[in-house]
C-alpha cells in the first residue's frame, strides 16, 4: 500500500514536484521566439538607460561646478566675461542686446 501511496493517485508514474513543473514552464516560455526578442529589447533599453543616466550625471557635475564659479565671482568679473564674449562673437552679442532690449522694453513699459 506504501508503494501505491508513493507513485501518486493514479498509481503510474510519480507526481512532479510543483517546483519542477514551473521550472519546466519557465524553460518553455523562454523557448518562445517573441520572449527572446522582449527579453533582448529590455537588455538594450537598460543598457541606453544606463548611459543615459551616466550622461545625465556629468551634466549635473558640469552645472554644479558652473554654478559654484558664478557664486564666486563679483559683478565686475561677470561683466568682462560678458564683454569678452561679445567681442569675440559681435553677432550673437548683437542678437543678444537686441532680445534683451525688447524683453526689457516689455517688462517696463507702462
């Protein structure tokens, strides 16, 4: 009666552990073509995620430490930067006096 009890309730071969069973499942659907492609898909995308956020990182560096030299410099030394710019690019320096002109002309007209 032990011997029965021990193949399983049909009394052929043996239950399967449910562990198995899903490990056998698992295996299956890994097997599947559009499985494989969604799997490769969300490996590329982490990977661009991954860089991305490295990217991300040295910009917040980058703006962090341009933030910490404006702090230190004085209103004198920001002006001759300005000017500095402006002489080696008059165009965009002209661009730039206009635009402000007009936002300015906005700001406070009546």
């Amino acid at each position: 009666m032990a011997k029965n009890q021990a193949s399983g309730p049909s009394g052929g071969k043996p239950e399967r552990e449910p562990a198995h069973t899903f490990e056998d499942l698992g295996r299956k659907v890994d097997e599947i073509p559009t499985v494989q492609q969604a799997e490769q898909a969300l490996r590329r995308a982490r990977e661009e995620f991954e860089k991305c956020q490295a990217h991300y990182q040295q910009a917040k560096q980058a703006a962090v430490d341009e933030i910490q030299s404006l702090r230190e410099k004085n209103f004198a030394d920001l002006l001759a930067d300005v000017l500095n710019y402006v002489r080696r690019h008059p165009g965009q320096g002209l661009i730039g006096a206009l635009l402000s002109g007009f936002f300015l002309g906005r700001i406070f007209r009546r």
